[in-house]
C-alpha cells in the first residue's frame, strides 16, 4: 500500500523518476532453506559447544528425529507458505523481534551513529551547533525529496540489485504503545507533512521545512531554529515527555493512555509523529569516543524521543550523531542516510553556506515555528519520574568501552586477500578466547536485501575452526605459520556460513518459522526445548558491521544480561570496536577492548610474517 502511495503523489511531481523502486517488482521471494541444510549446517554449528562424541550423536539423532517426523511436516506448512507470501518471515518477524518485546527501546533495540568531525576548513559550520543543525536539517530534508521523486538510485551491491522497502517506512513516522504486549507503526505520506521536530529544553517544537509544497529556502529554517532556540531558553526546563520513551514499554503504554486523555497532548504527539525526523539541541560537549558513544546512544534521556524512526543529534560543541528506532528498518538504509547526510555537508562551500543562512528581520515569513505544548497530569508526573530513575539505573549498569584503532584499517587488511569483515570477526573470537578461555554463541546480522522485504539472518561466528585457531593461537608450540594456517581456514568457514545465512539458507530463522507453523493444541518437539539447542541460538556475544569512514561512534546493547554488545566498523584506516555490557554481569569492558587490541596486533603481525615469507620463497 505504501508503495501505491508513493506512485500516486510522485507521478504528479514533473521530477519524477522512478528510480527508486524500479527493481521491487523483480526481486526474489525470501526462500526457504531445504531441511537437508537446515540439518547439516546445524549440526556443525553445535561442535564448538559439546564436550564428547555421545553428547553429539544424542542431539544428532534429536535433530534427525525432529526433521523426520514434526520438523518434516513443519516444513511442509511453511513452503506452503511461502508459496503464497514473497517474504514468510515478515508475516512474523516485525511484532516477534521487536513490537512485542517489553525492554526499553534504549538500550536494549535501537542503534546509534556518531558522524565525524568536519573538515577544518568546514569549522565555521562543525563547531557551531545552529549551524550543523541547520544543515543536517537541509541535507536530510534533500534526501526525503529525493525520496518523494523517487531519484535516489535503488541500491545495487555488487550487480545484485537490494529491497527498498525499508526506505518507504523512514520519514513521517512513528512507533507507539498500541495495547499492552504489542506496540505498532503509524505512518504518513511524504508529501503531506513538510515539517520535522526540534527538541530543546526538553520542549518540542515544530520547525516547518515546506509552506505547503513548496520548499523553504534555508534562511527560514535557520530562522526558525533561532526562534525556537530563543523560546526554548525563555522557558523552564520541560517536564521531560521523552523520558517516557525509555520505559518498558508496559508502562508506557500505561503513561500513553494517560497522555492521550488530553486534546493537548494528542494534538501534539500527533504532530511529532507526523513528522519528517526528530532534531535534538543539547547542552552536552562530547569529546571521548566514549562520551560520544554516550551521547548518540541515550542523553539525558529527555530531550530526546526514542519512538520516532529518525533522530538526529548535535550537541553544543557541533559534534552531531543519530540513532534509529529498530522495528521497521535495519542498519543499511540508515546508513545510506547518514552517508549522504554527511557527505554532501562536506561539500558545502563555507562562505556561501553562511551567506544562505542570512535573512531579514523586517519582512515576514511564510511560516512560524510552533510549540509543541503538553499537560502533563499528576499521573503523568510519577510515571515521568520513574523514567528519569529507571533510565540512570539501566545506563548506570551499563559498561562501555571503545576501541578506536588506528594501526591499519580495511586498505592494509586488504593485502592478506582476506574478507576486512572476517578478519574482525576473528579478532573479536580471539580477543574474547584471550580474556576467558572459551567461545561464547555469537551472532553476526547478516543483511537478506536481496530478497524482497528482506530483513537479516544470524550468521554464527563460532565454528570448529575458529575454535580450532584460537586454542592453537594460544598454544606457544604453535608455529606462527600454523598460526596463519589456522586463521585463514576459520575465515573461509565463517565465510561460508555468512555466505548462505545472506543467501537466507541460515538456520535460525528456518528454526524459528518452523516453529511458528504450530498449531494450536500442538505440542512443540523436544528439539525446542534441548539446552544445547537453546544455548547455540543464545546470543551471549551480539556483533554486526555498519562501517563508514564518516563515523567515529556506532552501537547498541548486549542482548542477554550476562553477554556482550560488540558493533564494528573497518574503516579505510582504522577499525573500530564499540565494547558494551552490563556491569552486574561481572565482566569488564576495559578488559576485552585490552584483548581485542592485543588480538588484532597480533593477527596482523603474524599475517604479514606469513605474507612476507610467501613473497620471499618466491
């Protein structure tokens, strides 16, 4: 329906294009893996985890068992399925992974970019926080009318073209508590809403980018943000509404209820979900990777309103950041975003920037920027305050730690003819095996673009060669050369894996679709309920790549209260490690970054020996 939509409104534009979504309709269905697959490539993924040769024939014959009796007819239903949907997974997969899960969307779903320093011949506007807001207002609002014409090219990644969807559900949008246990989406067209939100003081503001269709050139959106900014400081500090979006999400369904008896409050959270994408002006200076990690992820927790797609951040010392609500979209179209944002403000010539920003203060404007008011009832209050404690509790408990590392990035990496995606994969097992002796279950999201409506697959890092080499790593009777040996192999099965789960041939989400083919009164197999088949799927170490030489901060949460968060960039020159866990689970962030930097000097020394001695043999 969306999509209709889209059509409809851009064909009435004369800049219409359609480039877009001109591959949509060709895309592939999502498959479903053969349970051959499913079977084997299961079964090897468990070997790192089992202590003896009979632990590993009992779960065999439990899986054989499965797939030959419930598992087969299971498969059954669900290739029926997917006969008729060109996505199985997304009839489950939105409320399941995310619009029916209680924790707070931070830190425990949505995800943050930190965007780099400007250039210093862009300082002018990189340090000065109306400015950088003002143009991260006008590139991002340059990208949503590149959307409404359907200009922006689709996606193609290495000839195969990607799904666009997610790119129809980013603007002019919300999330919101629909009924306890279930949240959901409301959505608006582009081309009706032609403003964006503005957060300061914790106030909320209504800065239009558009007088009807029309766009407004960059002088009054700077005069607006004046506005704002001038009203915001004339008033008490708010009362902290966006505190609200950081609580369990059954509490806040109970603190909506109670905002939404007010005409006030529903007019105005009605707007901020009609708008384009959230604006923040803070009073914090980050300048630590870890205070910009801080900073991008949470706040203070109230300026801010973690329910909309797209928030974009800048601070008072010009540093500026985002984070992006989970539930609709993935990392790879947020990250085209920022990429562009960032981008084309690198291009901006300073002087005639500033000169655009000039406007008079005699003649009239269009439009005039508009509070955002709320009544906040004594309910309201007590459910505001609890926020405020439960969200310093939760960041309290929280450990983070950032490996910036500067020694080589993805051009040095590219010398050894290795996967820049592997190879820090294999750093994060090494340097995790150096602090604990062990291999932990850990995910890899594996984008499935290719498919349409295609969301991620888990890709599982551990194998039997990677624990192969990090024990033979640590051996000192290990020659280097074995060293390298047994690096390259592990790489190659995490390869292979990472290959098919892309491919949508990996195993958790085949699992996890089979067992919602049960019907009622149907008892699950005992497959569902083994430990070890539990254990393997248990996330302790959650990983995922979203790489930009445009980004110095990138993160989330761990998912199980014991593990550990690792979001990763190989950058050109550098790699970056954002290193997060809970401090009630024991373990130690400053820790593990020792070990990821003492595992990627390491492999990196060890690699370049091997090369080397390659070169000379020859």
């Amino acid at each position: 329906m969306l999509r209709r939509m889209a059509r409809t409104f851009s064909t009435a534009n004369p800049r219409f294009k359609g480039e877009t979504f001109k591959y949509q309709d060709k895309l592939p269905s999502l498959p479903v893996p053969s349970i051959e697959a499913t079977r084997s490539r299961y079964l090897k993924s468990i070997k790192p985890y089992v202590k003896t040769d009979a632990e590993y024939q009992h779960h065999e014959a439990l899986v054989n068992d499965f797939f030959q009796g419930q598992g087969k007819i299971l498969h059954e239903r669900l290739t029926e399925l997917a006969s008729k949907e060109r996505n199985w997974l997304s009839k489950y997969w939105d409320d399941y992974a995310y619009l029916q899960y209680n924790d707070p969307l931070v830190p425990y779903v949505s995800y943050f970019y930190g965007h780099m320093d400007l250039p210093h011949h862009l300082r002018g506007i990189g340090k000065n926080q109306i400015y950088k807001a003002v143009a991260i207002i006008e590139k991002v609002t340059d990208f949503v009318e590149l959307l409404k014409n359907e200009e922006l090219p689709a996606e193609v990644i290495r000839g195969t073209p990607f799904c666009m969807k997610s790119f129809q559900l980013m603007f002019n949008n919300s999330r919101y508590p629909k009924e306890l246990g279930q949240d959901d989406n409301v959505f608006y067209p582009l081309a009706e809403n032609g403003f964006v939100t503005v957060i300061k003081n914790n106030h909320f503001f209504k800065l239009y980018t558009h007088n009807g269709q029309e766009r407004l050139p960059t002088a009054e959106v700077h005069k607006q943000l004046l506005q704002i900014i001038t009203h915001a400081n004339r008033l008490p500090k708010g009362e902290g509404i966006g505190a609200l979006t950081t609580l369990p999400r059954d509490k806040y369904y109970v603190a909506y209820k109670e905002l939404n008896k007010s005409p006030i409050n529903v007019a105005s959270l009605t707007d901020i979900f009609k708008s384009a994408f959230v604006v923040t002006l803070d009073e914090d200076q980050p300048i630590t990777y870890e205070d910009r990690a801080h900073f991008c992820w949470h706040g203070d927790g109230q300026n801010r309103f973690f329910d909309k797609s797209l928030q974009f951040f800048v601070a008072k010392n010009g540093y500026s950041g985002f984070i992006a609500e989970h539930s609709k979209m993935d990392g790879t179209p947020t990250l085209l975003l920022n990429e562009f944002v960032n981008r084309e403000i690198r291009k901006l010539n300073p002087e005639q920037f500033l000169e655009s920003l000039e406007f008079s203060i005699v003649e009239p404007s269009p439009v005039a920027p508009e509070h955002l008011k709320f009544e906040v009832s004594p309910s309201v209050k007590e459910s505001i305050a609890f926020a405020k404690e439960n969200f310093k509790a939760e960041f309290d408990n929280h450990d983070v730690k950032v490996l910036h590392y500067n020694k080589y990035g993805k051009n040095e990496i590219k010398k050894f003819k290795i996967s820049p995606d592997a190879y820090i994969q294999m750093i994060m097992q090494l340097g995790f095996y150096k602090l604990t002796g062990t291999v932990w279950p850990t995910y890899e999201a594996c984008s499935t673009r290719k498919y349409y409506g295609g969301r991620t697959e888990a890709g599982r890092s551990v194998s039997e060669e990677s624990l192969a080499m990090c024990r033979n790593w640590q051996d000192p009777t290990v020659s280097d050369e074995q060293r390298a040996a047994d690096f390259k192999t592990a790489v190659n099965a995490h390869l292979e894996y990472i290959k098919a789960a892309s491919n949508g041939e990996g195993v958790d989400r085949h699992f996890l679709g089979l067992k919602f083919q049960l019907k009622d009164g149907e008892v699950a197999h005992e497959l569902f309920s083994d430990p070890l088949f539990g254990y393997s799927g248990t996330w302790l170490i959650s990983t995922s790549q979203l790489s930009s030489n445009y980004h110095d901060a990138y993160g989330w949460s761990e998912v199980n209260p014991i593990g550990w968060g690792l979001a990763y960039q190989v950058n050109n020159d550098f790699l970056h490690i954002n290193v997060c866990t809970r401090r009630s689970s024991g373990n130690s962030s400053e820790q593990l970054r020792f070990y990821l930097n003492e595992a990627a000097d390491e492999i990196y020394e060890v690699l370049s020996k091997d090369l080397n001695s390659k070169a000379a043999k020859l």
